[in-house]
C-alpha cells in the first residue's frame, strides 16, 4: 500500500514541481503587506484539491490557514508552515528574477522555495499521492498556516489563544529542514526564543561639524560604548541576571549532543574561518549552538557612509541588536535586566526604542514521535537522520509545544540560502522529502 503511495509521487513529480512553481512566483513578502491574500487563496485551493477542509482565519494583519481532514484515525498529524516569503532584496544580486522560478542544474530558484513554500508542498503533495493512489490515510491531518512568520508571526498568538485545541495532535511536523555539509538529512526539535531591540542614541540637537567634538558629546560613541558593555570578549553577557534561568544540560542531554556529527571542519571550511568564537570546540562548541543563549549586532546606523569623507558629528546613532534566548529565559524580563544594565552603567541616554520576542521551546529528545520521523528517514534516504535538539535560530514553536511535539524536517540543503539571494532547493531531494512525508503518516498509523 505504501508502495503505490510511494510510486505516485514519483508519476506525480512535476506536476508538484509546477505547484510549487505556481506558488512561488506570486510575491508573498509580509513586511511589505505583497501577495498576501492571493497566495492565501491559492493554498487553500491547493489543500482542498486532496481533500482537507480548509477555513481562513483573519488577523489583525496576514489570514491564518488551517487545514483538517478528519479520517477518523486514533493518531493526528500537525504541520505548522508559513506562506510569506522575505523581501527578495537586493534583486541585482539574483541570477534569475526571485519571483519567476526557474530550474538550472536540477535546482529549483526561487524566494521562498526552500523557506518554506516548497516544504509546504512537499506536504501536501505527499497526501495528494495517498488519495490518487486509492490508499486511505491512516491518521488524521491538520495545517496551520501562517502568513507573518517572516516578520516573527506578531498574530499568531492571537490565534493560538483562540484555537488552543486544534493545536492538539500526536505529532507535528514544523516548517522548515535541511541537510548537513555532508548531505545528511537533519531534523531540529527546538527552536531558541529572541530578544530583538532597536537602541536610539541623541545627544544634540543637530549635526554639528566635527571639530566641535573636543566639546560636544557623541552619539555614535555613546551607542558603542553602551554596546561594548553588553558582552565581553569571552563572549560572557554582562547583564546582571542575565544567565539566572539558562537550565544547564541534563546529563541525557550532554550524551545526546556528543554523538552529534557537527561537521566542525565542514562548517569553518563554509564560513573560511580558521576557529569559532571564543576557539570553542567538540563538547564547547555544540553547547554554545544548542544550549546558551547569544547576543548579535545586527545593524548600526550614525553619520556619513557614503563614498569619500564628510566631518561630522552625528545628533543621532541608532543599532539593532538580538539575543538568542534559551528555554526558561523570557524577552519581557530579559528587556527589564538589559534597561537596569544601562542605566546602572550610566547609559540612561541609550534609549530601548522598541522592542520584540518570544521565548524558546524544546521537544523533548527521546519523544517516540522522534522515533517515527527517524524511521521515516532511514526508509527514505537510506541513512540516519541527523538529529539536533534545537536550532540556533529562532521561531513560534513555544506557541504549540504544550499541544504537539514537534519535530523540523523539509526540503533544504547547505545551499538552500534562505533568506539570501539565489535561494534554492534541489528537485530530487524535493521528490525524496514527500516520500519521508508519506512514510512518517504511514508509521504514525502504526503507532
Ligand atoms: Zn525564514
């Protein structure tokens, strides 16, 4: 039975191939409020084309789409996904137009293939194979679809809240995977939280000439000196209190991650770098990614950059900065403890502008549902799923996690560049991730 399921997803390759095409080359960026009902409309159509009900949930801003497909099955499966997609800037640095998909070399190019709308129907495309191949679903099946998780889902909470118990299933595939260096397909069961602050520096009133800075005070300065307090060059937050809830690795854990091929060399080979930060290695290195939270730089803004020079001496400096929070840490009182760090270090000058986040949320390791998506795997694939206990990345996992366990699996590879341009997903391995899909709902079946 599974066979068939398995054989019409290879009849029906490209006519998935050409739906994910459709779906790409409407432009559904979020930040800029683009395609967002149409690609909404599509999906839907889509999801109801195998068979799932599908309703349209309106938020204060992008529409939740959920699916159901209730077979009357003892297990149900989840899938959380995204329909936007990031801006497709800088164009010029594309080698075809983001929103025309294109093949070349048996990659398919296009924003957002890989992140996530390819993931999405590779999904859906799977249950499509079930329902042509005659071979009734052994669970049920539920969607979630959101369409703000490029702009950190700020209404899905709203929804979740509302919908707490169509959340409830017995496994949940979420958005987005990938691939090692090395080709080994990897799955993620958590995601770290975030703290993402915009800081705001004035000192004067306007731009003055820059010789008036022996007397006048600096806002750039201000805005780097305020940073260069946050962190130290051991890669230690400074904020008081910062670290009072990280909970340190369980000893099952420690176990967990040592057998973790990290692909070190791979990975400093990729990035043409000769050490980590910090030199962290083997057991340091992989606590660093998994288990500690992190703080970035992610932008600064002051003064003249343009070409050549101009002597001024900026009013203004401004900086956008993330920390990566681990389970137990919470952006609400990780914002407090930075906002005291400020002002007890006498930068009450330094303005938190905005702020934004939410916390991190974990499956945990040896959940049996794990055990069905590494089965999934080793019968697909033909080898062992790389399993990490979270991402270092950040998403709205710990809006389902008392409801599902979730497991983060899909189509992408090294060279997916989500989020970049030129972003892209292999065609055979799109192929290879519906099989996985067809084979975990016939594994849950047995569950
Ligand atoms: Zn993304």
């Amino acid at each position: 039975m599974l066979d068939s399921v398995l054989k019409k997803i290879d009849e029906n390759a490209n006519r998935a191939i050409d739906a994910v095409k459709e779906i790409c080359s409407i432009p559904s960026v979020a930040a800029k409020k683009q395609g967002i009902d149409e690609t909404a409309n599509l999906l839907m159509k889509m999801l109801e084309a195998v068979g799932i009900e599908t309703q349209l949930h309106p938020t204060a801003g992008s529409p939740v789409v959920t699916g159901y497909l209730d077979v009357g099955a003892k297990r149900t499966l989840l899938f959380y996904d995204h329909y936007d997609v990031q801006p497709a800037e800088p164009l010029e640095l594309w080698d075809s137009p983001p929103f025309e998909p294109e093949i070349r070399n048996g990659r398919l190019y296009a924003r957002g293939v890989a992140d996530n709308k390819g993931d999405t129907l590779s999904r859906i495309w799977a249950l499509r194979a079930y329902k042509e191949a005659g071979v009734k679903l052994p669970v049920n099946i539920k969607f979630v679809v959101e369409g703000e998780e490029e702009i950190s889902s700020p209404n899905l909470p709203d929804f979740t809240k509302k919908h707490a118990n169509f959340l409830k299933a017995d496994g949940g595939i979420w958005e987005f995977g990938s691939a090692g260096f090395d080709g080994t397909q990897e799955a993620w069961l958590g995601l770290k939280g975030i703290l993402y602050v915009q800081f705001e520096v004035q000192r004067i009133s306007h731009n003055a000439h820059s010789s008036n800075s022996s007397i006048l005070p600096s806002a750039p300065f201000r805005l780097v000196w305020a940073l260069s307090s946050l962190k130290d060059e051991k890669e230690r937050i400074q904020i008081k209190g910062f670290y009072d809830d990280v909970v340190p690795m369980t000893k099952k854990e420690r176990e967990f991650v040592a057998k973790i091929d990290f692909e070190e060399n791979a990975r400093r080979k990729f990035w043409k770098i000769d050490k980590f930060v910090n030199n962290y290695e083997g057991e340091d290195l992989r606590e660093a990614y998994y288990y500690l939270p992190h703080l970035s730089i992610d932008g600064l803004t002051s003064g003249y950059q343009e070409e050549g020079s101009m002597t001024v001496l900026p009013a203004k400096a401004s900086a956008k900065i993330d920390f990566r929070l681990v389970e137990n840490q919470h952006p609400e009182d990780i914002v407090k403890k930075l906002r005291n760090h400020l002002d007890a270090k006498g930068f009450s000058d330094v303005k938190i502008a905005w702020y934004d986040g939410y916390p991190a949320a974990k499956t945990p390791i040896d959940h049996p549902f794990v055990k069905i998506v590494e089965r999934a795997n080793q019968k697909v694939y033909g080898h062992a799923l790389r399993v990490h206990p979270t991402t270092p990345g950040s998403g709205p996992l710990y809006l389902f996690k008392d409801h599902v366990p979730m497991v983060s699996i899909g189509i992408g590879d090294s060279e997916s560049r989500g989020h970049s341009p030129n972003e892209s997903a292999a065609v055979d391995n799109f192929v290879k991730a519906m099989k996985r899909i067809a084979v975990v709902i016939d594994e849950m079946g047995k569950w």
